[in-house]
C-alpha cells in the first residue's frame, strides 16, 4: 500500500468528519491558547514586578495545574465522541481489506494532523492574546504596564510537551479500541443497542445520602475556620451524589413518564422517552458533566464577582480609619521610653504628611486570643468553634478615644462584639479567665481589624473598668504563656482619619514610616490593605473568568457532541418512521420533547446545588472579609441568570443541528 495514500486517507476523513472534527479541534485550539497564556503570565517579568507579584504567581500556577488536569480528562471524553462515530468507518475498511495495522497508520496520521495544527494554532493564538490579558490583570489590579511584547519560550514548551502527550495516548487509546474488535463490532460500535436498564435503588439511595451530607454540611456550619476545612469534602460528596442520581435518577425519571398514561401516549412524547430510556445509561454521565461544569461555573463567577464589586464594602468594615499606628508597650520594661519614642515619631510623620486630620483618637489595647464557650472565656478550648480574638481596652481611654460617659464598675464590663448577633454575649454575665462579670452595655464595634486571625474567627472589644482589671487579664495570660516578665502588656494604638491619595499613602506614606520609625511601630493602612486586597482579589477574579472560560467552553461542546451523536444514533430510527407515514412537524415535535425532557436538568440541578451551597459559600466569603450579603445574591442571580440565557442559546443551535441529522431519510 503507497505511503502517499495514508496521507490522502487520513486528509479525506477529517475532511469528511469535519462536523464532529472541527469543534474538537476548535476545542484543543482553545485549551492549548489558554494554557499557554496562563503559564506565560506566571514567567512574565511585568508580573513579576507588580505590586502583589507572588499572589498573583501562586494564582496562576493554580490555573495552570487545573488546566493541565482539565485538558486531559476533557479531551479524552470528547475525542471518545469522535471514535465512537469512527467505528463503523475503521470497521468497514477492514472488511474491504485494509489490515489493522493499515487502519493504524491512517488513525496516527489524523492523530498527527490534529495535533500539529491545534498546538500551532493554539501556541500562536495564546501569543497573541496574552498581551491583552496582561493588561486584564494590570487593570485589576490597578498596575504599571510595562512595555513591549512578552514570548515565554518555558510557556511553549509546557505546551508541547502536555499537549504533544494528551495525543500520543489518544492515538494509543484509538488503537487499543481498533485493534481488539472485530469487524463486524467496528461494523456496529456507532449503533450498539442496549438493553432496557433497571432502576438502581441501592445506586439511587447513595446518591441521595451523598447529596444530601453535602447539603447538610453547607447549610448547617456557622463556623467560618470549619468552613474552609470542610468546603472540599461537600464538593466531593455533591459531585459523586451528582453523578449517582443522573445514572440511577434518570432511567426512574423516564420509567416515570412512561407510566403516566396521559403524558406517554402522544406521538411527540412516546417517541422521545421510548428512545432516550434505551440510551441513558450512557447518556446519564454527559448529562452529570454538564451539570458539574455548570455549576463550577457558577460558584467561580459569582463568588469572585462578589469580592471585586464588594471590595470597597471590605475595605469601609475592615478599615474604618485610613491608619492604625500600634505598638506593644508593657508597663514594666527598659524599652518602655524607646518605643514610645518610635510612637510619637510616627505620629509626628503623619502629621508632616497631612496637615487637616479629620479624626484621631489614641488609646491601650491588650490584645489575646480566648476561647468563649458557656459564658466562659479561656485561654484553651475548640479552635474550629470557640475561638475569639479579643481587644480589651480601660473606660477611660474609651470615653477620651471616642468622648463617650460609659462608667463601668470593678466586676462590670460592656462588650462591643464585631458582629451584631454575636453568640458569645448572649449572657448576663460572662466569666473571664476565672472572675466574673456583669455585662452592662452592648457598643458599637469600634477597633480596626489589624490580625490575620480576624478573617477566620469572631472579633470582639470589651470594655473594662481599669487598668486593674487589664493587669489581671495581662498577668493570666503571661502565665498561660509561661512568660517570666508578669506584668501589664498592652498596645498604644492610634486611629488617624484623613484625606489623601491612596497610592501616594501606599507609596510614600507607610513606606517612610516604616523606615524611619523602629520595628516595634506596626501600621495598619487602608492604602495598603485596598491594593493588598486588590493584588488578592484581582488576582481570584482572574482565576475565576480564566476557569470559567474553560468550563464553559467544556459544556458546550459535551452538549453539542451529545446532541450529534444522539443525532447520528436516531436518524435510521427517524428514517423509518418517516418512510411510514411519520411528518416532518411530528419529527421535530418529537425532537423537541426528547430534548427538553432532559436537556435542562443540568441547569435546574446546578440552580438547586447553588441554592444548597450559598450558606456555605457566604461563610468562605465572610472569611475572606466580604459580609454583604444582599450583594453577594445579587451576583449569585445575575450569573445564574446570564448562564441560563447562555444554556438556552445553546439549546436552540444543538437542537437545530439534532434535527438536521434525523430529519435525512437516509440510513447511515
């Protein structure tokens, strides 16, 4: 057999298969394209330079893994589209007398095509659009953008080497199936019957119960530390529950309908449920994919949406003041004088920079972290649970601070917690570190959130009635520290209120009191904590559109193969009806009946896993500073509702190509 015609071979059936080669192609085209600008923009050198440079390395080195593992699970998935159409083709080859290893050479050489021009294309299509995402992120992230035009030769190699793999075991897989079939099984791969499927109760009940721990896990937590620690078993447990009830669900749902006399009897309906009960066996994983891509779409969107719409709102609850100036000051101690120097030279700086300062007030915090449980408050306890992180600060410099009359006896105390129905307060009295006292006011949240630990565990201030009482509390935790010094430690914080750029704070500002000042002064900027956020965020939301695009892509195209081969697999059935008297009207009402039977359930069982994981979701957001809710719902409905348009948009174009397909009266 001439070389030259295996070429010719491979050339014509691509040519021939273009409906179901093309958008595979388009697919890797576009999965190579943005694994390559995801990896070039974490060896960019103006990434490197920009402010927040390793939030936005880490992101992108996330995005990369996650695209890597995505290309192979997803090009293998549809390029079993493709074979699956292939079958009857290689089959009757080999009876007209091709060997198997003939059929090989033909199948490497499409192999060869496809992946020759989707890396090439999809390497010079990357090239050119990572400009543009670059200045995406030096946009969100309110950058320098540095000139010229950036080629990460690292980026392509990845590329080569991941993608040049991914092909080489589809081409393995490809003739692993060819090789042990038989003919006649090649002859009928693409039409196989299968037999009516039985309910799966045992299969049915597992899914149920992973689907609802999912849920109930989700709903129930109030703890924001166990949120995060839990939020991935919830996902595994709704994707495996997810995949159980489309198999089992599914084959129940049209034995349903096929019971339902009124709905079943009528041509549309008795075609389309009688045709679709024989195929869902296969059909039920497409279905669950759709479904899990969907809803990590969802999720990305809408969450990452949140936080860049909602920042400013982070920023007014997390920084009330533009500054915060603390430094830890124990009573008894030689360094005393020298760190109220750095102190006062600091706030002198301040006052060099901005003349017209709003607002000021100064005063000693002690600083801990307890454990409230009961009315009770320790030093040791639950972490996931009862963990507080506590500022207490004297009546007298709250009322100097903030010119309030609070007068609070020696065994009284008012508490000032973070959030409104905090459960920690929820006494009359309330035992701290082994002495009680009477709760007699309820405050207004007032201290800047300055630990890293305010973001995963509940805040508070309490207010005593002096610094006897903040000696006790200090000594107590110098012994649970085992610190030789017993004395009273505590932190001088000043709030500063007042009107200037933000990037000239970030940039002169907190970087000349930083050198100027000694290590014992620590600044809490709302300048810094704004890009800081930005550099986080920013860099989430890219993360977010970047994965969504991929999933998105992955959808679409699961929907389109499966509406192509299910084309493919009704049109002799279509055929024959048609030959018998079957119209045209009734073929596409029937198409149109099998299609919304189940097209739309993966939509409404995305919508219902978003409903079950919004308390969840609002948790990991109330972690990462975001307590807005009523926006937090509003970005959750506006992309379920863009997502839905999409879905819908999709539907008419498969639905359309379906009819195309079944409506021919040949067989195929």
């Amino acid at each position: 057999m001439s070389k030259g015609l295996y070429f010719k071979l491979a050339a014509d059936n691509i040519k021939k298969n273009a409906k179901t080669y093309i958008p595979f192609m388009i697919a890797c085209i576009i999965t190579i394209a943005m694994f390559y600008i995801v990896n070039s923009l974490s060896y960019n050198p103006g990434i490197e330079s920009m402010r927040g440079a390793s939030f936005i390395i880490a992101f992108m080195n996330i995005g990369s893994a996650v695209a890597a593992v995505f290309s192979v699970i997803f090009l293998f998935y549809t390029n079993s589209f493709l074979l699956k159409r292939r079958k009857k083709e290689f089959g009757l080859m080999n009876i007209l007398g091709m060997e198997k290893k003939h059929i090989s050479a033909v199948i490497f050489l499409e192999v060869l095509y496809t992946s020759v021009i989707s890396i090439v294309v999809g390497i010079v299509g990357g090239i050119l659009l990572d400009k543009l995402m670059y200045l995406l992120i030096a946009r969100l992230l309110d950058a320098e953008v540095s000139l010229g035009f950036y080629i990460s030769l690292k980026a392509i190699d990845a590329c080569i080497i991941l993608f040049g793999a991914i092909f080489f075991f589809i081409f393995l897989n490809s003739l692993k199936q060819i090789h042990f079939s038989k003919p006649v099984e090649l002859l009928k791969g693409g039409a196989v019957g299968e037999k009516e499927p039985k309910t799966r109760w045992l299969m049915s009940f597992l899914g149920l119960a992973c689907l609802g721990t999912g849920y109930y896990l989700s709903i129930t937590i109030k703890d924001i530390a166990l949120a995060f620690m839990l939020f991935f078993l919830a996902v595994i447990l709704v994707i495996a529950g997810t995949y159980m009830l489309f198999i089992a669900g599914s084959v129940f749902w049209l034995k349903a309908l096929r019971k339902n006399k009124r709905y079943y009897y009528k041509t549309r309906h008795f075609i389309s449920v009688s045709g679709m009960i024989y195929r869902m066996k296969q059909n039920a994983v497409g279905l669950a994919n759709i479904c899990i891509l969907s809803t990590m779409v969802l999720v990305m969107l809408s969450s990452t949406s949140c936080l860049m719409i909602g920042m400013n709102d982070i920023l007014n609850e997390s920084y009330p003041y533009d500054m915060t100036l603390w430094v830890n000051r124990p009573y008894f101690g030689e360094d005393l004088e020298e760190k109220q120097k750095a102190f006062d030279e600091a706030v002198d700086i301040i006052t060099e920079y901005e003349k017209e300062i709003s607002k000021t007030n100064v005063f000693d915090i002690f600083e801990t972290v307890a454990y409230f449980s009961g009315g009770k408050a320790s030093f040791e306890g639950d972490y996931s649970t009862d963990l507080t992180v506590v500022y207490f600060v004297t009546a007298e410099d709250y009322n100097k601070a903030f010119g309030a009359n609070l007068e609070l006896k020696p065994d009284e105390i008012a508490a000032a917690p973070q959030k409104a129905d905090s459960r920690i307060f929820a006494y009359d009295r309330m035992e701290l570190f082994g002495r009680e006292f009477d709760i007699k006011e309820r405050l207004e949240y007032f201290y800047a959130k300055n630990n890293q630990n305010d973001a995963v565990a509940e805040t508070a201030v309490i207010v005593i009635s002096d610094l006897e009482v903040m000696r006790y509390i200090s000594e107590k935790y110098c012994e649970h520290m085992e610190l030789e010094e017993i004395g009273l430690r505590t932190n001088r914080v000043m709030n500063v209120s007042f009107t200037a750029d933000e990037k000239r704070q970030y940039n002169v500002l907190v970087p000349e009191i930083a050198e100027r000042t000694s290590r014992y002064v620590s600044i809490v900027s709302r300048s810094r904590g704004k890009f800081e956020f930005l550099d986080i965020y920013g860099g989430l939301f890219f993360l977010g559109l970047f994965l969504g695009t991929l999933f998105i892509m992955a959808a679409v195209l699961i929907i389109y193969y499966k509406q192509i081969s299910e084309g493919y697999d009704d049109r002799n059935r279509f055929g024959i009806m048609q030959s018998v008297g079957l119209s045209k009207s009734e073929v596409r009402a029937s198409i149109h009946s099998q299609v919304l039977t189940v097209f739309f359930l993966p939509l409404i069982a995305a919508g219902v896993h978003m409903l079950a994981a919004f308390p969840l979701l609002k948790k990991l957001l109330e972690g990462l500073n975001m307590n807005n809710t009523p926006l937090f719902i509003g970005c959750t409905l506006g992309c379920f509702l863009i997502f839905a348009v999409f879905y819908v948009i999709v539907y008419l174009l498969t639905a359309r190509s379906y009819y195309k397909i079944v409506s021919k009266t040949q067989t195929a």
